[in-house]
C-alpha cells in the first residue's frame, strides 16, 4: 500500500461520516481496556457498543502466600 493510499483526510467526508467518525472518536477517548465494537447493517454503522473493563491489582498479604505491596 502507498503512502497516498494510507492518507487520511476528513475534508472530503460527509457530514453525517464526520458525526460517525466524532462518535467512534469519543467512544475511544479515555477508554483503557475494553472493546468498541460497530454494528454494521446494509452497509450503514447503526450501533456503536462500549465495553470498559477495569483492572485492579489485587495485592497479596502473607497469608495467602503473597507479599503485601
């Protein structure tokens, strides 16, 4: 693939493209672990779908075999 072919330009979009393309933006914001999934049908996105997961560290004591940190 050429370069020219990866360029990416949002001046030639559509605005109801420029929307979609604002939501799927905002739905990647400050997104950490997770999964943003399209619905795609006939061609057209109809859904977009936000799955955060958050991890936290378990901390271990003694006890249970672990170091507490």
């Amino acid at each position: 693939m050429s370069q020219s072919e990866d360029a990416f330009s949002t001046a030639d979009l559509p605005a109801a493209e420029l929307d979609l393309l604002r939501e799927v933006i905002r739905s990647l914001r400050g997104l950490r672990y997770g999964t943003v999934v399209l619905s795609v049908h006939e061609g057209r996105v109809v859904e977009i779908h936000r799955t955060e997961k958050i991890r936290r560290e378990v901390s271990r004591t003694k006890s249970d075999g672990g170091d507490s940190r």
